[in-house]
C-alpha cells in the first residue's frame, strides 16, 4: 500500500516517552502564528535592516524560556543567539537567517501581511516574503526546542540566527569570529529543502578584478593599453575553466565547480582607449576548495595570457583581484548519526526521508569548518519552486512535520551520545531514555 506523503509510518509504540512527550507539545497553529509574526518584521536585504524581525524573534525566544543574547555586526543589524539547557550539556546548534530578499514585483498581496491560503491539492500555506526563506524554518526550529528543553532539560539546545545571509555573509562571520571552537553533537540549518536532508552543499565565492591599461586616442589605439582586451583574455579564461570542470568528475550529490562572469564595466568612451575595466566573477566551490588559491591561480593565468597576448603596451596592463566574499561549503556522510536519525525520523514521519546535496551555497559550510560540527540541512518548504518569488510560500503541514522531525532527531542524537552501545532511531519500549 502505497502511503500519502506525511502519513506516518510508525506510531507512538515505537517511540520512547520522552519523545512521544515532546511530540504532543509541538502545535501547529503555534508555528503558523510565529511564522506569521516574523513575516510581519521584513528584514530586507539590499534595502533594509533585520532589526524588525529579530524583535519579534527575541521575543518568541523568551516566551519559550530561551536566554538571548545580541551581537551588533552593523547598526540595526544584530545577530540573535538564544540557547535553552545547561551550557555543559551535550549542544545541538539549529542555525538560520533574518534577512529576506527584496519583495520585488508580481504579489497578489502586500508581502508582508502574511495570509493562509489553500492549495488545489488540498493543503494550507503561509503566504509572505521570507514565509520559505526562512521565516517558517525558525518558528518550526524554535517549537522543536521548546519541546525537547520542556522533556529533557539536561540537553543544550541552541540558536544562532545571522544578519546579511541573503547578500555578504557579514553576521556569521563576526558570529563566528567572537567565539572559539567547540564540539556541538550537530548543526541543523533550517533552510527550505522540501523535507529533504541535504548532506552536502557548495560554496560560493565572489571575486573580484580590476585591469588597469593606459588611455589613448582612438585614432591612434597603439599609444595606449586596452584594459577591455585584457578583461576579454579573463573571460575566456573563465569560460574555460567552467568548461573543463563541467566534462571533469562529478560528485553525485553536488555535481561539479561552475564559474559565471557576472559583470563588466569598463572605458570612458567610444573615441577613447579604456584605462579601467572590472569584472566580477561567480565561483561556486566544492567542499574543502580554498577561495584565496582560487584567485591566485586564475591570477597567474591571466597575467601571463596577457603578457603573452600582443595587445599593444601589453606590460603597461595591470591586473589585480580579490576575494570579495567567500562561503564554505560542507560534505557530511550520510551514515553520520545526525543524517541518518533525521532521515529515519522523516520516514517514521511519513516523508520519504531522501538524502541528497545542494549546488548552492548556504551558511552551514562556514559552522561545519569552524567548529567541525556535523552539519546538515533541513527545514520547510522548496528553495527552488518557492523561494526568492512572488507569493512566496510555505507549506503548513512542512511546518509541523519539519518542527516534529526536528525534535525526533535531536532527542535520539542525545540518546546515542549518552548510550552508544544502543542502537537510536529504532523501535523501542516506551520506557523513558
């Protein structure tokens, strides 16, 4: 027999009592007014600030019994940590976002006065900017916390929700960069994966170049250095390595490095020889490519393609480049315990619990490099089909089962910390763990 997906597969028998406890306090309709809420603060970037949304987030983390904690990156601009248990105990870091990108056009409503709709298929679904990525991920998040802390106390559960993931990744960085490593059994991104658990994700890389020739009369092109003809020797450089990666090995999960020439400005004017040219390049990496190796190694390229070229004046051509901004990415095995319990818990769920890899980027890589922690990605909600569009939205029925599996996960993390020799994620006796 064939199940619907979000039936669930195995019922309360199989599940400790904690667990089933933990479960029962999981509301729905919580959730939704929380998502609703955090719609409400916007939050958007290029065009605005956080400071909205991580109100109304802090405040959602104190009615849980959370301890919050801000950390300015930029004027209204302020990471959230909020934590539950004691410091000592084993840490599970639930990671998010509280950035939006810009509403833009095409809504059917203002995109931030949430509304509940429903589908032809039947299901209910929160509409707003943000109500995908990743508004509905953190109320989903923050229900699961509250109802693990609320059964087993003794459990350090965490939240670091950044500022500017949606443009540069300045708020995981300064996170990051104000604390020293440390081992967390986990981090779980809450990022829209439509219930899937990704396991592997590539990182993005933006560099950036600057050529600088020397001006001359059109009439007379030989008496200057054309900085565009050497900005076009970049790009075919570019190409060509974007070429060969795509006939190179491929990674199941995460395919193969891309590189995309994403703007060109350059020259003062048709009659003139141009002095300048930038070029901005796209570079989505895979996990453990270094950004800085990268850059130098197109470097050297180029430099000696221009040297090489005969364009005139070629050694009076300058060209320079940097790492504009640069996110990890991260490769967890899928037997690891915390890819292998949120899959099963999916399951149990009535999801199909599939692993699987992103080729886009997100911050997780930058958690999983600094303090090792096995990281995987999982919340409500489709990155592709809903994301980052008009009518944005996030599916209701996502938000509890994402919520639910979440603590199913957690709490058998523990368990097999705490009790290795037991095998978690299986059917067991209702006695508590």
């Amino acid at each position: 027999m064939m199940l619907a997906r979000g039936t669930e597969t195995a019922g309360p028998a199989a599940r400790t009592d904690r667990e089933t406890a933990a479960l029962a306090r999981i509301d729905a309709e919580v959730i939704v007014a929380d998502t609703c809420d955090l719609i409400r603060g916007r939050g958007e970037n290029p065009g605005g600030t956080e400071a909205g949304t991580v109100a109304r987030l802090a405040a959602i983390c104190e009615r849980i019994g959370a301890e919050v904690s801000l950390q300015e990156v930029a004027p209204g601009r302020e990471n959230l940590r909020a934590a539950l248990g004691p410091a000592g105990g084993p840490a599970v870091l639930f990671l998010g976002h509280s950035d939006v990108v810009p509403a833009g056009e095409g809504w059917t409503g203002d995109p931030f006065e949430p509304r509940i709709v429903g589908d032809e298929d039947g299901d209910t679904a929160v509409i707003g900017r943000g109500a995908t990525d990743m508004k509905g991920g953190l109320a989903a998040a923050l229900s699961a916390m509250a109802a693990v802390h609320a059964v087993a106390p003794e459990l350090r559960l965490e939240l670091l929700c950044t500022v500017d993931e949606e443009d540069r990744a300045t708020g995981v960085v300064a996170a990051l960069a104000a604390e020293a490593p440390r081992e967390y059994l986990a981090c779980i991104v809450a990022e829209p994966t439509d219930l899937e658990v990704v396991v592997g994700c590539r990182g993005a890389t933006n560099l950036a170049f600057e050529i600088v020739g020397a001006s001359a009369h059109a009439g007379r092109p030989e008496d200057g250095a054309s900085s565009i003809s050497a900005a076009a020797l970049l790009i075919t450089a570019v190409r060509a390595r974007h070429e060969a990666a795509d006939r190179g090995p491929r990674d199941p999960f995460l395919g193969s490095p891309t590189w995309n020439v994403g703007t060109i400005a350059g020259g003062s004017g048709t009659s003139m020889v141009p002095r300048t040219t930038t070029v901005t390049v796209d570079r989505r990496t895979m996990p453990g490519e270094r950004a800085d190796r990268i850059l130098a190694d197109l470097l050297a390229e180029v430099r000696a393609s221009v040297a090489a070229s005969g364009i005139a004046n070629a050694d009076r051509i300058r060209v320079t480049g940097s790492v504009d901004m640069t996110m990890p990415g991260f490769r967890t095995p899928g037997t690891s315990p915390v890819a292998r319990l949120a899959s099963e818990a999916l399951r149990e769920l009535g999801e199909p619990g599939r692993q699987t890899g992103w080729t886009a980027a997100c911050e997780g890589g930058f958690v999983a490099e600094h303090h090792g922690a096995p990281t995987i990605i999982l919340g409500p909600g489709d990155i592709t089909g809903q994301a980052h569009q008009p009518d944005e939205r996030v599916s209701i029925a996502q938000l509890a089962a994402a919520a639910r599996a979440y603590a199913l996960t957690v709490l058998r993390l523990a368990h097999a910390h705490s009790d290795p020799t037991t095998e978690p994620g299986t059917a067991r006796s209702t006695a508590s763990a």
